[in-house]
C-alpha cells in the first residue's frame, strides 16, 4: 500500500485543493457573478459532453490500462499506444457527421421547455472529444505509475481557469455568454497539455497497426463503453431530465447541491486513479489473496475519509445555505439524498476496478443499463411532482441498487468482501455525531460557525477511529505525523 497510499494522499490533497476552488466558483461565484441562467447552461453542456465522452473515447481510457501490463516489450506498448490513440477517431468522425446532420431535429427537442439551450449545443461534442482525448493521455500517465500531474489539470486547473473568467465576468471583461466560449477554450487547453506530458513520459512513435489481441481488445472495450456510459449517465443524466421539465434555472440550484455532495467523493476519485492499475496487475497475476487484502484496505479507509467529509457537511449545511442566495435554498435535501448516494458507493472500496478486470464483468454492465433505464424512468415520475428533490430521489434509489448489484456480483464470483466490523463500527460512530452536533450551530457568523464546530467535529471523530483502531493504514499515517511533529 506505500504506492497507493503516497499517490492517493497526492491526489487527496490535489483533488480537495480543486474541490476547494470549484465550492468557491459553485457556492458564491456562479450564483453572484454569472447568474443562476447562465451557471445552469454552463452546467447543462458540461454534463451532456460528460454523458457522451465514454462514447467518444471509445473507452480506450480503461483499456489502455488493462492491456498496457500484458505488453511484453517496447515495441508491442509502442502498438499498443498507437492504436489507443487512433482509434478513436474511428467512431468520432462518423458521429460527428450524423450530429450535423441531425443537428435541427436534435436542436430542437432539446430546447422544447428552454430555448436559450438551442444556440449552444455544437459545444457538446466539442468539449466531449476533450474530455474524450485527456482521459486517453491522463490513462496514458497513469501506467506510467504518474497520476498527479493529470490529476492537478482536470481537479485543479479547470476550475482555477474558470475561476479566473469567473472574475473577469464580475469586472465586465468578459460577458456571462463569453465565459461559455472561454469553458471550452479551457477544456481543449486541459487536453492539450495532458497530451505533452503525457508524450514527455513516453515519447510517441505512431505506427497505424493493429495489435495482436485486438479482439480481445475490442470485446472488453464494448462493454467499458457500456460501464463508462452507465456511470455517467448516473452522474449526469438528472441534470439533462431537469432541463425537458423545468425551467433552466433550476439546474443551477440543483448544480449548487450535487456539487457539495460530491466532494463526499473525493477520497475515491483520488484511490481509483492509482489502484486501478494496481487491481489490474493483481488480477492479471491471480494475487487472490491480496486482492481481497486491497479490497478491504480501500474500503475502510475510503469509508473513514469519505465519512468524515460527509459529516462536516450535514453538520454545517444550514449555515451553508445562509451563505448563498435564497432561492438555491431548495436545495438543501438534495444535498442529503445525494450525499448518501455518494457515500454508498463510495464504501465499495475499488470495487469497479475489479469488475472492470474480471471476466464475468458483462453481466453487471448489462444490470447498470437496466439501473440508467429506471434512473431515467423515476426521473420522469420524480421530477414533474418534486421538481429537484425528485431528481434526488430517484439518484439515490438507483445508486443504491446498482451498488448492492455490485457488491453481490464480486462476492459471488471471486468471492471478495469489502467490509469487516470496522464497518459498522465507524458508521454507528458517524451517525452518533451527525446527531451530536447536528441539530445546533454556534449563533456567529456563517464560516466562523462553520470552521468552529467542523473542528470539534474533526476532534470527535478523528479521536475515537484512532482509539478504536478502525483503520490500521491511518492510525499509522497518524503516527508517522505525530513522530515528526514531535520531532520538531
């Protein structure tokens, strides 16, 4: 765990570093600068070019880190990396014609109930083939066992670059309908630069070859489609329902909310990047038993971090919402129903490493698209009756039985088990301090009141998982801090 533990704390403090900058833009500066239209339309594009970006990669961002192992010299990963990032291109331009095409009748379906999404919509491909080619180069970083730098450009230098156009906006430099043009500017700039670097780790040598086990590639590529669909549709696909039965600017509110449940997932976004080559290895060597060593390692101290950072926020959340304007207050339960969703997921430790390295993983990706169908089946139910909240709702039922789905399938067939006692011993210790300190705020001002009682908060609870040694990977990165701060 020394790689994993020293990358993912990297990446941790990265990713929050960028969440940190990204609550800034998503708590005052979109609200107060761009306006909640506009926040709703930039939100609106981002998430249909997330929805279409697995599409457009062809899923070669999971496959070149499967396959990349089994290369067995300098001349087969050459191939390889060539085919990774030709081949796409394969599907893209021919999905490009057809957008064109179709472009009136797409057009004007998707702007029924909110015209102004109508002028806008040629960013969505545009912005998806970015994000398409900068997970390819950040893949290709990554089995280079280098997962920061790409890290740092999509959590932090995105929203850095936003932020600053963000300002521009507030200045009059720039116009909200400018700051749209700018988002994708910087978007193609994230994918441009990961590419470099990405080339400067290993430097290319393009050759238009196929490689050897190309069906075996093809195959699990379909379904990494399939899975990398699924789980952004899941993420994304209640912003784009919001916008065929509302009006737009409920996106906005909305975003606010999904935005400070996700930090809850933080801690697994910044794991994933390094255990995921790690899972793969493993299980390209039948290493069962350290495996299910991970895979329980992953889990409790993904379940201790995530915990925590969930705690802090539906301790604060009211006095959070007194931080921004009154009518993104409906947003308040989104956070809690959202927050839940991504807390139960985020308790599968590396849960979807494995199956995306598993060969029994078609039948869970198939079950994912039956869990997208109902997602989009209890949006259309949820949405007309609670507006926002229904959104909710119908993420977090789905969220919920696509992860139990999960869970059972890599207990049944590799007979691997996340949880232990340390469990249940943590989340009873969460809930008794949700109810603790929940229910009262300390009567200042609202980021004094925050800070105060989110660091008794982490007194509590940092206090009794050390005493209770829930977690042995973080008692003794605790040690260690304690060492050299004594030390000194």
């Amino acid at each position: 765990m020394g790689l994993v533990l020293n990358q993912s704390l990297k990446n941790t403090i990265v990713t929050y570093f960028g969440f940190a900058i990204g609550g800034i833009n998503t708590i005052y500066f979109y609200p107060y600068f761009l306006g909640s239209t506009y926040y709703a339309l930039t939100t609106y594009i981002l998430s249909a070019a997330a929805i279409i970006m697995p599409l457009l990669a062809f899923g070669m961002q999971n496959t070149l880190v499967k396959f990349f192992s089994q290369c067995q010299n300098e001349k087969e990963e050459s191939k390889f990396l060539s085919f990774v990032v030709l081949f796409p291109l394969v599907l893209t331009i021919p999905l490009l014609v057809l957008f064109l095409f179709f472009y009136g009748d797409i057009s004007d379906y998707l702007s029924k109930v909110n015209p102004i999404v109508k002028d806008f919509l040629w960013f969505i491909p545009f912005i998806g083939i970015c994000m398409a080619y900068f997970e390819i180069f950040y893949a290709w970083a990554r089995v280079h066992m280098h997962s920061v730098f790409g890290n740092f450009i999509k959590e932090v230098g995105l929203r850095l670059l936003s932020l600053f156009a963000l300002v521009g906006v507030y200045y009059g430099y720039i116009s909200p309908l400018q700051f749209i043009y700018i988002t994708a500017v910087t978007y193609f700039l994230a994918c441009v630069v990961t590419m470099f670097y990405a080339f400067y780790l290993k430097k290319p040598q393009f050759q238009l070859t196929i490689p050897h086990n190309v069906k075996a590639i093809s195959e699990y590529t379909f379904y990494i489609i399939l899975s990398g669909g699924v789980a952004t549709l899941l993420l994304d696909i209640d912003k784009l329902m919001l916008n065929q039965y509302i009006k737009i600017e409920n996106i906005a509110y909305y975003s606010v909310a999904t935005y400070i449940a996700l930090v809850i997932s933080v801690p697994s976004k910044a794991m994933y990047q390094i255990t995921y080559p790690i899972t793969a290895k493993l299980m390209h060597e039948e290493k069962h038993d350290e495996l299910d060593d991970l895979y329980k390692k992953t889990s409790i101290n993904l379940q201790i971090v995530g915990g925590f950072v969930m705690l802090c926020i539906f301790v604060n959340i009211n006095k959070l919402y007194e931080m921004i304007p009154e009518e993104y207050s409906g947003g308040l339960w989104v956070v809690f129903l959202t927050g839940l969703s991504k807390y139960i997921d985020l308790i599968l430790g590396n849960n979807m490493a494995i199956i995306f390295n598993t060969k029994h993983y078609r039948s869970v990706l198939f079950l994912g698209v039956v869990v997208v169908l109902m997602t989009i089946g209890l949006n259309m139910i949820f949405i007309p009756m609670y507006g926002i909240l229904g959104s909710a709702i119908a993420i977090l039922l789905s969220v919920t039985l696509y992860s139990l789905a999960k869970l059972v399938f890599v207990q049944k067939r590799l007979d691997l088990y996340p949880f232990t006692m340390q469990t249940l011993y943590s989340m009873g210790l969460t809930l008794v301090l949700f109810l603790a300190f929940y229910f009262w705020d300390f009567p200042v001002n609202g980021i004094v009141a925050i800070a105060f009682k989110s660091i008794l908060v982490s007194i509590a609870y940092v206090y009794l998982h050390y005493k209770l040694v829930i977690s042995i990977q973080i008692n003794e990165a605790l040690d260690n801090l304690i060492q050299k701060f004594l030390r000194k």
